[in-house]
C-alpha cells in the first residue's frame, strides 16, 4: 500500500550534515533552514529517522562536551608551550654583522580565569553561586537580622 501525502524530503546523506551543522553549535532552527523544511518537519524526521536522530545527538553532544572541557580548563588554568622568535647577530666569513632570528619553544602558564569561574559555578551549583538569593533566603535573613536586632535592643536596656 502507497503512503498517502506528499513524498518526504529527508536523504539518508542528512544524517552526516545534521551531526556536522550540530558540531558548529546549529541549533533545531537553523537545521530546518538549511534542509529548507519547518521545524516541525524536521521533529517528524527526528521520530522516523532514527539514525537522523542518533546523528543530531551525536553533533550536540560532541560539541557540548568540546566547549565543556574548554571551559573548565580555561577555569583553572592551564600551562602551554609557545614558540618565541628573537633576533640574533652574528658574523659571516667576512667578518659582516649578519642579523637572523632564531625560534625557542618556552613553557608558560595561563592563570585562571575569573568570569569562567564564575560561569562554570553559577551553572553547575546554582544553588550555591547565583546572584541574587532565592526568596524565601531574603526572608530567613530578614528574620535573623531582626532577631540580631532584638537582641542588641535588649542588652541596652
């Protein structure tokens, strides 16, 4: 039996854009843009496709766990070799002062960074590193405060 409707769009070759567009950081949106289908299309293709599915999956997740690990190393810091160019003198066969530069690999050290820090903390331990307290946190202080307050008015009495 024939399937009714319009003949799908979707391409098995889909699979390998879909993963590399989801490694550059594309989000479902631009995906369905540059298949030229809606975003509902391609959510369709997600649930029959499964290998279509897996390969979106795959592209976030590899991408994801690329700019994780820059970031945590970024946090801490990190040590790195460079090379270094200098310019050095020295004398031909005719005694003429010849300059040249030279190259040296040299070991340095990145510090760590701050507003990684404090992106990697307010993502990964909201509940310990997010600007503004919760509400009912301004309320326990508020009573504490008072509490202090109370206390200190009393003891003058």
């Amino acid at each position: 039996m024939a399937e009714v409707g319009r003949p799908s769009k979707y391409k098995e070759e889909y699979c390998y854009q879909a993963e590399r567009l989801c490694r550059l950081g594309a989000k479902d949106t631009e995906i369905a843009e540059f298949f030229d289908v809606s975003v509902s299309t391609l959510n369709l293709w997600k649930l029959k496709y499964e290998d279509f599915s897996e390969s979106l999956k795959k592209g976030k997740i590899t991408s994801d766990v690329s700019v994780s690990e820059s970031l945590f190393t970024k946090a801490n810091g990190f040590k790195y070799m460079e090379e270094i160019g200098f310019k050095c003198k020295s004398y031909d066969e005719q005694g003429r002062q010849v300059e040249h530069v030279e190259t040296k690999m040299v070991a340095k050290y990145m510090p760590p960074d701050t507003t990684a820090c404090i992106f990697w903390l307010k993502n990964r331990r909201p509940d310990l590193w997010r600007d503004k307290p919760k509400d009912d946190e301004d309320d326990n202080l508020q009573e504490a405060f008072k509490a202090i307050a109370d206390k200190l008015l009393d003891g003058n009495k």
